[in-house]
C-alpha cells in the first residue's frame, strides 16, 4: 500500500501519460482476450478467477490430455454440467477455426 502523497502523484501521472499521448480515460476489455497465465494456472490446479473464454481454453487442455468432465470439473471448481457446456464449446471453437486451441 502506498502513502497517500505516493498515491496522489501516480494518480496525476497516469492522468498526465493520458493527456500527453492522447490515449483514452476509460479502456474497454476485449471480451475475446485470453490471459494465458491464468489458463496456465487453473490446468495447473491452482483456482485463479477465469472469464468464460479462459475457462473454454482450459477445459480445451485438459480434454486434449484425456480427461472426462467429471475429473475436468473438479480440477477447475466448477460444476459438472458447466464443464459438459465449456467442452461442447471448446470443441465448437475447434470447429469453427480448424484448428485446436492453444
């Protein structure tokens, strides 16, 4: 944590790089966006919080390593029915793109 002058100068120096460069106030996430160390992590076990396209990713790793849903579902926290709905869409993606996920 931060004092409270430190905190105050990075706020006006963020706020001086936005005037300066010209870049936006506000940036709107990419929905699509993976963040691969996230997905890394949860194949890993660990239990990092996931958007819906890193949870695809993932169950799309652990399929390709030859697990079922039951075991994919425990290993993510989730539940089993929503790892039967993150393989159907992995496998849709695969589809759509010829291709596997990374």
């Amino acid at each position: 944590m931060a004092c409270a002058d430190c905190w105050e100068r990075a706020i006006r120096d963020d706020e001086r790089a936005v005037v300066l460069f010209g870049l936006p106030r506000e940036i709107e996430p990419d929905p699509t966006y993976v963040d691969q160390v996230a997905v890394e992590l949860a194949v890993a076990g660990h239990k990092p919080r996931l958007t819906a396209v890193e949870e695809v990713e993932a169950v799309a790793i652990l399929l390709r390593r030859g697990w079922r849903d039951t075991r994919i579902a425990e290993w993510l926290g989730i539940r089993p029915a929503r790892a039967v709905d993150l393989r159907a869409a992995a496998t849709a993606s695969k589809t759509r793109t010829g291709t596997e996920a990374a």
